[in-house]
C-alpha cells in the first residue's frame, strides 16, 4: 500500500466531505484509521462504533441490512428521518487505503421497481399459464421459458422434431409454415395449436409469433408467447354444447327466451320467442307497452311485470298472446330481475312458453269435471229417489209380514210369512249395498271412529252369525291373539260392516267344515296399530281367475254362484273400500275346492282403558217393559201421505196402545195441531201440498207447545247426511223407511225421554 501523510489523507478527506461524499481511511489491514463528517452524515453512526475496527464489520454491524449488488455489496443505514443505502469503493493507486461511501439509494430504488415489476410479471404469467420462447431457424432449436417444459428438467434447448411431435396431426402443417414464413420473410402470426397430453387428451395453447433479428444466416430468429387455453377451449365447447341443447330443448317445448337492459331498454329475443309471439303481436308490442297480449290479459301481465320488478324471485302467469284475426294462443310466462350490488334492478329475463295444448285440455278436463260433478249429483239424486221409492212399497211388505208373525199363524202360515220377510230383507240389504257403494264412490262416507272393545264386539257378531251358521251344521271359532289392546279407538259400525260381509260369505259358500276368524294386531307407530281379521273357511274356494276380479263391483264367480248361492256381488267391493277408507285393505287366499281365507286389515288408535266402549252395544236396544208400560196411550200425530205406512205404524205400536189422530201433508197436520194437542208427531217428509220439511220449520218457529214437541222423522230417504240434515231442521230424531218394529217404539221412547203424557195430565 502507498503510504500517505497525515495530512494528505484529511486533505482528501475534507474535499469529499465537501462534496457530500463519506469518505474512509483503512490502515493496511481494513482498520478504520479516520472518517470525514459526511460519513457520520450518512451512516448515522457515532465514533466510538469505528475505532479499531475493521471497515467491513463496522458496515455490516451499523447497517440495517446489505445485499450483493453487481461485484459489490450495498448497505442500507436508517436515519431518524431518512434511509440510504451506501456502496464502498475502495480507491486504486494514490488514493489507495481511501474508500468512498458511495449514495445509491436512487439507483437501487428504481432496480428494486424494476425487480418487483419483473417479479409481477413471471407471477402474471405463471398465473396466466404462458410461457415465452425462442427459435433458431438455423440449427432448429428452441429455447423455451421454464413455464413451457411440461416434463423433466428443462434442456438448454430443445430440437424442432422433438418439440412437433406431441402435436395433433392436423396442426403440423399450419405450425411448419407459419415458421417457414416468419423465418424468410418476419412478420407476425397466431396459431391455435393442439398438443397430446400423457393421458391421451389435447393440451390447447395460443402461440403469438414474431420475427426478431436477422442471422448471419439471412434468417430471422423468431420469438413468441405460448398460453395454455385447454380451460377456454373445454369451457366454450361445453357452452356450445349447452346451448345446442338448449336449442333442441326450447324448439321441443315451443319455449321463446328474452332480455331486456333496463338501463337502456334495449330487448332481446331469441328465433323461438319470436316465431311464437308471432310478427302482428311483436308489432302492436312495439308500439304499445305489452300490446302483444290480448286486450282482456294486459291488465294481469302488467300487473305480474310490476310485482317481478319488486320481488327478487320468479314470477308467473298464463296469457293469451294477441291475434288479430282472432283464435287464443296460450303460453306462460316467466320473469327475474337481476340486480346490481345496491339492489337497483338492471337486467330482466323471462321465458315464454306455448301451452295451449295444454290449456286446452284443462279446460276441457275442467268441463269435463264439471260434467262428472253434474253426473254424479244426478246419479246421487236417482238413487235418492229410486230408494224413496222402493222403500215406501218395501215398507208395507215388511211391516205386514212383522205384524203378522204376532198373529199366531199356523205353521205353513208362518213358513210363508218368514220367506216373505227374509226375502224383503234381503232386497233392503241390497239396496243399502247400492246406497254405500254410491256414498263411496261420491266421498261422502265418513269414518266415525269411537273407543271400544273390539274383541267383544267381534264375539257379539259371531253370535249373531251363530245361528245361521248352525243351521248349515257349520260352527264359527274367534280366536284372538294376545297383545290386541282391550280398548281401541276405531269405527264400529264399519268393521262389523266389513266383518259381517266376510262372515256372510263364508257361510254362504261353506256347506260343511267351519268357519274361523282369527284377529291379530301390531303396533306401527306409538299409539297406532294395524289390526288384522282373518275369516277362514272350508268351502267351495277359487282360482286365480276369479280371485283377480273379486273385488269388481257386481261381481261373483260366475253365473252359477249367483243362482246357487245368491248375492249382489258388492259386498267384498264394498268391505275393500271401506277398508282401504280406514287405512288398511282386504285380500284373499283360496285353492279351489280348499276354502278360502279373507283378511282384513284396518288402523286403530289405542283408547285409555277408562275410555267408555261405545259402539258394543246392539244398534237397537228392546225397548223395557217399564217403558211400554209408561207410554201406553200416548196421543199421536201420524202425518203420512200412503195409507198402507200409516197401517204400519199404527201395527208397530200397537203395543203402546196409541191414540191416533191421521194427516196426509204438512198444511193437514199443521190444521191438527191448532185444534189439539200430541204427545209425538210422527212426520213424513214427502208428501204433496206441504212437505215434512217445510212443516218442521213452521211448527219450530210457533208458539211454545209447537216448538218442543217431539218429532220423529219417517223417510225413505237413506242417503249420506239425511239424518244431520234432518235433525238440523228441527227433527227430534229420524227412522228410514222400510220400518223396524223394535227402532220405531224405541225411538218414540228415546223421544219422550220422562215427558208427560197427555192422558197423565188428564187425571
């Protein structure tokens, strides 16, 4: 090293610190031997951090951080208000063992930009899936940017034939003499290029091309970027192939889309919508608002545009387009809104949809509807009258054939008289079948559930079975299974209905053997159970043929069964209904010649075992003998248009030994009732001048006595809701007509309860 003097070194020392420059003197082994003031400046270090201390460690211990930078290293020195970053240079010849802190902090601030922007820039393509390359046309190689190598390590360079290779045969052409071109003549070019992947799919990029310098060669070098659109290309032929099927479907469904910018009014409407609207309709649109409607369906559709543009879901309507020359076209609409990110509605979509083949056929099932609802009222009042008719002659037959049996017949006599009663039941049986069968088929049958015991009622039914059992020397076995709850809440009437249909068969079609009925029960859910009821019986059985129509109504085996055995063949259809009604069903199992076995099933819910078991007892007590006795000469108004009803009703309670007074219409017996007092009036409804429901609201709305007095019903109306709508009328209680003896006395004794009889208050 070049010695200096003392003075020399601070001479030179004192011009750089007048110059801004920090400036070092290091003894020949880096030692810090004396600084300027502009190095304190700069460095913001104090003296006490230089003394005897190498210049290399000084910087690095002072410094916030350092980096290399070019052949040299900079230093970063945080200032109270200020941060520089300072470059040593250690001086040559004369001004050896002088360093200069040199300030950089301007240069490295633009390299640092510059680092980041080319930092951004390899993150934006990396991100964007593009890479960059170079090709030489003259030994024809490429140098490809580490983003482009798809496989191994990235090679120096790469041959044409290697790099060609991968790519779909119909793109080699087109990528050969785009780099003939380039390389002969520059310029630039586009390709779309297609390259085989390892899994055997196509790998799609977008390679810009550009000729860069000419080679000594005369050659230009060419230069490019490569993206990756593999995601575009699959997402723009899945859209195609979306919007071919949507195409396809829209042209099938006769369904129209459109748009409209609400910002700007400008509408859309694709080849369908316009094709349906029909060109007069888009025209009157164009020059009214939603003219393209028919005149009575703008109002609705303006309306329903209204509300979409308040609601933020699909709204809906049914329209009718306009036609000028008249005919409908139907179709149905639906409208969104889209809104922006302040809910501000910008954009609304719809579709339009033909449906007037559609519409046509509701409106012809509504007719249609409305014809069956016509058809069944008509039906509902045929029957209504066919039974009021049949029932008034059945009541005089039954009720003579009742009053004979108590007037001690001979026995031939009395044999006539049963086969007459039987077969009069047998006609009222079948009528209340049709009667059911037409309630069922109308949905006017109601299950009226109540709590009971339905293994005593199941046993009161066997012994009413018993009987007729016994007489075809045929005995009836109830066995039920542990488990079934004592109580249940259940419909009584229907299941002794559907039981009594399945016992009635059985014995019918059972000449010898027995008949059983077995009765199970599970629980489906908590509180719930299934009950089971199998009727099991050793007679005539049937094939798959028969069993496949059984339940048909009007339907028996075949003609034979009929005249042997008798029946309707609505029965079964009507226990199957019945219990399908109730939750379960009924099916059958039979071999011919092997019995059959029916089952029934229906839901029950469990009844506290404090429940009254209502529904066991027999439908219609006898009436006492206390009570016959407390009734004997009662004073009744017998109000019948047919003299043989009358006889009736005076044979049937004869018992009570009544007092008549006899009218034959309403005005008749109202006349009656102004001249004397009743105990009872017994009142047809029916009857010319004045029915019995006129005659009940008169009699209700009169004085006192009027008012209160009992009045019992006598019809031969049996249809679903007769007896509420008659006792709603007023009607103290109701019978149907033909007449039961045993119903009729214990009725007018139900109706008189403990009211005081006329001849009572006499004495």
């Amino acid at each position: 090293m070049v010695e200096q003097s003392d003075t020399d070194a601070a001479a030179w020392l004192e011009q750089l610190g007048a110059l801004g420059i920090a400036g070092v003197r290091v003894d020949a082994d880096d030692e810090v031997s004396a600084v300027n003031d502009a190095f304190f400046h700069l460095t913001g270090l104090a003296a006490d951090q230089l003394s005897g201390r190498k210049l290399s460690d000084v910087l690095e211990n002072g410094a916030a951080e350092h980096k290399s930078y070019g052949d040299g290293v900079v230093y970063r020195f945080v200032l109270p208000k200020s941060e520089r970053w300072l470059k040593p240079r250690w001086g040559r010849g004369a001004a050896e063992g002088m360093v200069t802190l040199t300030d950089v902090t301007a240069e490295w601030s633009m390299l640092g930009k510059l680092v980041a922007a080319i930092d951004v820039r390899d993150r934006l393509m990396r991100d964007a899936d593009i890479g960059v390359f170079r090709f030489n046309p003259d030994d024809g190689t490429f140098h490809f940017s580490e983003a482009l190598v798809r496989r191994g390590e990235p090679l120096p360079s790469y041959h044409v034939s290697d790099v060609v290779k991968d790519l779909h045969p119909d793109d080699l052409d087109k990528d050969a003499a785009v780099r003939e071109r380039l390389s002969t003549e520059g310029g630039t070019a586009t390709l779309h290029l297609r390259r085989r992947k390892p899994d055997g799919t196509w790998r799609h990029t977008l390679a810009q091309f550009t000729s860069g310098r000419r080679l000594p060669s005369g050659k230009f070098e060419i230069f490019g970027l490569s993206q990756n659109i593999t995601e575009l290309v699959d997402a723009r032929d899945q859209a195609a192939v979306m919007h071919d099927r949507l195409e396809i479907a829209m042209s099938a469904a006769s369904a129209g889309v459109y748009e409209i910018d609400l910002r700007s009014s400008e509408r859309w409407t694709s080849p369908q919508y316009q094709a349906l609207a029909g060109a007069e309709a888009l025209t009157r649109h164009a020059m009214m608002p939603f003219g393209m409607y028919h005149d009575d369906d703008i109002s609705p559709v303006r309306e329903s545009w209204e509300r979409c543009l308040r609601s933020r879901g699909v709204e809906s309507i049914d329209a009718r387009l306009y036609r000028p020359h008249g005919g409908e076209q139907w179709v149905r609409l639906f409208m969104r809104v889209q809104r922006n990110e302040q809910g501000v509605p910008v954009r609304a979509v719809g579709l339009m949809l033909d449906i007037q083949q559609q519409k046509a056929q509701e409106l012809a099932l509504i007719e249609a509807k409305k014809q069956a609802e016509a058809a069944t009222i008509a039906k509902s009042n045929f029957l209504a009258s066919m039974s009021h008719e049949i029932r008034t002659p059945l009541n005089g037959v039954l009720g003579m054939a009742q009053s004979l049996v108590n007037d001690g017949l001979l026995t031939d006599q009395r044999e006539k008289v049963d086969i007459i009663l039987e077969s009069g039941r047998t006609l009222t049986a079948l009528l209340n079948d049709v009667l059911d069968l037409s309630k069922i088929e109308a949905g006017k049958i109601e299950i009226s559930a109540a709590d009971g015991e339905l293994g005593v009622a199941l046993d009161r039914l066997r012994q009413l079975f018993l009987s007729k059992a016994v007489e075809r020397g045929l005995n009836i076995d109830l066995d039920i299974e542990p488990g079934l709850p004592r109580l249940l809440h259940y419909d009584p009437v229907r299941v002794r209905q559907c039981v009594g249909n399945l016992l009635s068969n059985a014995i019918k079609f059972t000449e010898r053997g027995k008949v059983s009925v077995k009765v199970g029960s599970h629980e489906v859910e908590t509180g719930r159970w299934m009950i089971t009821i199998a009727v099991t019986d050793t007679g005539i059985g049937m094939t798959r043929g028969v069993m496949d129509k059984l339940f048909s109504t009007f339907t028996q085996a075949d003609a034979t069964i009929s005249r042997r055995f008798g029946g309707s063949g609505l029965g079964l259809a009507i226990t199957r209904q019945l219990a399908r009604l109730m939750g379960g069903d009924v099916v059958v199992e039979s071999e011919p010649g092997r019995g059959s076995t029916f089952t029934l099933t229906f839901q029950a819910d469990a009844a506290n075992d404090d429940a009254i078991a209502r529904g066991n007892e027999p439908a219609i007590p006898a009436v006492s003998d206390a009570d016959l006795a407390r009734l004997r000469g009662i004073k009744i108004l017998l109000v019948d248009d047919n003299a043989v009803n009358r006889q009736v009703v005076k044979l049937f309670t004869a018992p009570l030994a009544p007092k008549f007074v006899e009218a034959v219409n309403g005005q008749e017996a109202l006349d009656r009732l102004r001249d004397e007092a009743f105990d009872i009036v017994l009142l047809d409804v029916h009857m010319p001048v004045m029915d019995g429901k006129e005659a009940i609201k008169r009699m209700r709305a009169s004085p006192e006595t009027w008012s209160k007095l009992p009045v019992i019903a006598l019809t031969a109306d049996a249809m679903s809701g007769d007896r509420e709508r008659y006792l709603a009328l007023g009607m103290t209680d109701y019978v149907s007509k033909p007449l039961d003896q045993r119903e009729l006395t214990h009725k007018i004794a139900a109706a008189m309860d403990d009211r005081r009889l006329l001849v009572e208050k006499a004495a």
